[in-house]
C-alpha cells in the first residue's frame, strides 16, 4: 500500500473515510464460530485489512456475555484489551516524548523516580524495562505487595534487587514481565505531569481522531456497560500466582481485570484500556503507515527485534512487541518480518510492515471463567493465516 510521504499519517487516514463500509468475512467468521462452539470463547469480534483508517473487514460472532445474561457479540463492542495496552498506548507514547526530546531511553530510570532505591545494582532504562530486560520478575501481587498505589515503585524495585542480588543469570533478565511498563507509566505521569488518561487524548486519540468511546482506560463509565464484554468472574490465575485463596465473584464489568492495573486506578502501564476492534486496527495502522505521529525510527524500533547475546533460547522482543520471528509467537502466515501482541483476556494484534496490513481479534475468552484449555496461540495463528489468505488474494 504506497503512501506518499508528504501527505502524513492523517492524510492517508482522512482519504481513507470516504471508502466503503468495512465488509464481513464469511470464512474467518465461520473459523470464530465454530470455536465459540468448541467453547475456546464466547465471542469474538475481528477487524483486519490493509492500514487505513477503517478496516476492510469488520464483523462480530458469538456472544459478548454469558452472565449475569446472554448479550449478542457487537462490531462495535468495548474489550477489555489487557496487555495490548503496552503495545498501542505505552510504547508509542514513550517513542512521541522520546522524539521531542522529553525521554532518553538510556538514561536509568532513577532520574526521574527519586523514590528508586540507591544500590550497587544499576537501575534499568526505559529500553531494557520496554524491551523485557530490565531483570524484573515476571509478575507480583503489588496490591499486597505495596501498602498503596504511590509505593508500587518501591515494591518493584526491591523485588528487582533482591532477584538481581541472588545471582541470577543474565539470561534470566531477559523474562517478560508486567513490571517494567507498570515503572514506565507511571514515570511518563511523573516527566509529563499529566495522567494517563490525558496523556492517552493528547497523544493518541486527538491526533489519530480515534473516538474516546471506542478507546479509553477503565473502568468503563455506568452508561456505556451494555456494551462491555465482561471478563473473568473473580482473578484465578492471579490467586494462584499469589498463592491465596480464589473468590468466585460477579464478573468483572467494565473494570480492568489485571489486579495491578485496577489497584492504580485503572490505568497503568501494562493494562487498562478497553477498546473496539475498529479503534484498536486505526491505532496499530499508525504504527505502520509513514506520517507525522510517529517517526520512521519510532515505527522501526515497534517493528524490529534488538539484538541481544542472551535471546538464544528467548522470546524476541521489539520496542513493546513481539517479533513474528519468535517461535512461539503467533504470527502464522505474516511470517518472521511481523510483529504483535496478545492479551491475557483473548484479545491480539498483529501487524505486517511488509504487505502494510493489521488484523485485529478481540475475545473475552476468560468469561465467565478463565477457559485454561483454549489453545490461544495456535488459534490465533490460524486466524491470521485466514487473514493473509484473503488479503493476498486481492479480496
């Protein structure tokens, strides 16, 4: 999809409104169908076609709820998106700030969070912490670690020292965690002296003219609930994780369902957004099509794995993403060149700087309980297998 230089990431996106309406897609909505048969979801919507501002395709299956009452899946539903909040919200707001001079990727952390421990072991940057190399566990309970959102900084760090302190192997550092974007949300509020949910109208709705209804941080406001897919009915995997007992409750509504995300207000670095799979296609397009929002650098760092010495046997990680290079990611026909993530909830995105093309699939997958068995990964292959099979053919 050629894009002339000149006209910038609104031109392109503009001239792309006044194209017909996104159509459905027999096979893929077949593919979702039978697995909300199979019971691997309740509903899915999906959104996938070349980067624009409206997808080619666009459709909804299944249903969005299935307690307290059946509700239909909508095209135009609110997902509860999870961990895509690193991937469209985090990462491109840090490269926007580090395009205008505000951030230093390099520069450790502890320049501007002064409540960072001082210790032998050097405090990560904003690369190694969005890149996964930060050396952090891969989650903590920091609602019973941290006696209240302001010392979740504090919580992190000791973590990070007492693991980096044991003698762990460089390896090691290496894990994915939640930790580094939860640090680095809450440093963009402290350099930017503005929230996240102003940082997310100034830096990326207003710009990319995404509505704030169709993409906003929780929890969701009471009059737009109806159409919310509720997720999880209480945090099984968490409790387990923490090692504390589980409590079946109403499913969560509107409210985020990642525990740290919800104790910081419903905004963090990791999580929090809850976004229709239109909104979620017009922020990924952006993150491939040439233009003012992001710089070609930005885009390529979102795009391409680093290098590093101790990734042998690791996952490959762009600038917030993963790279379809990495064996277990989900990439399936897009190939080693893509680029994307998941959520836990069942949602992902997967992006094509080659062909320029997005497919976008939202499930609430853990409603109305964590479905454990759902072969998420090898689901979301063959979904974007469909996806590159319709777009190469020309349809």
């Amino acid at each position: 999809m050629p894009v002339g230089g000149s006209a910038g990431i609104m031109g392109v996106m503009k001239s792309s409104c006044s194209s017909t309406p996104s159509r459905r897609h027999r096979g893929v909505e077949g593919f979702l169908l039978r697995h909300v048969d199979a019971g691997d979801w309740p509903g899915a919507t999906y959104a996938f076609g070349p980067a624009a501002h409206h997808p080619r395709y666009a459709g909804a299956v299944g249903c969005a709820a299935l307690e307290p009452r059946k509700r239909s899946a909508r095209e135009d539903g609110l997902y509860d998106l999870a961990s895509l909040t690193k991937a469209l919200f985090t990462a491109p707001i840090v490269l926007r700030l580090v395009e205008r001079g505000v951030l230093d990727l390099d520069t450790p952390v502890d320049a501007w969070l002064q409540e960072w421990p001082t210790s032998e072991v050097a405090a990560p940057s904003i690369r190694e912490m969005m890149t996964h190399r930060a050396g952090f566990p891969a989650w903590l309970p920091l609602y019973r670690e941290a006696a209240c959102p302001g010392s979740v900084i504090e919580a992190i760090a000791r973590s990070r020292l007492d693991r980096l302190t044991r003698g762990e192997n460089a390896a090691r550092r290496s894990e994915y965690s939640c930790l580094g974007p939860i640090v680095v949300g809450v440093l963009l509020e402290r350099v930017t002296g503005r929230g996240l949910r102003t940082l997310l109208h100034r830096e990326l709705r207003r710009p990319l003219g995404v509505d704030e209804k169709a993409l906003d941080f929780g929890p969701v406001a009471a009059d737009r609930l109806d159409g919310v897919a509720p997720t999880e009915a209480g945090r099984r995997a968490e409790a387990k994780l923490a090692g504390c007992a589980f409590e079946r409750r109403p499913p969560f509504l509107g409210t985020v369902h990642d525990g740290n995300a919800d104790f910081l207000g419903g905004a963090a670095g990791n999580a929090g957004l809850f976004g229709t799979a239109s909104a979620v296609f017009r922020v990924a397009s952006a993150m491939l099509l040439h233009g003012d929002w992001l710089t070609d650098e930005s885009r390529r760092m979102l795009h391409s794995a680093s290098p590093s010495a101790d990734r042998d046997d690791l996952e490959l990680r762009t600038f917030g993403l993963v790279s379809g290079a990495d064996p277990s990611a989900p990439a399936g026909a897009f190939g080693p060149q893509s680029c994307g993530h998941v959520g836990f909830t069942g949602t992902s995105i997967w992006l094509s700087p080659e062909e320029r093309s997005v497919a976008v699939l939202l499930s609430n997958r853990v409603h109305p309980e964590d479905r454990e068995d759902a072969p998420m990964q090898r689901l979301r292959s063959r979904y974007h297998d469909l996806v590159a099979e319709c777009l190469r053919s020309g349809a």
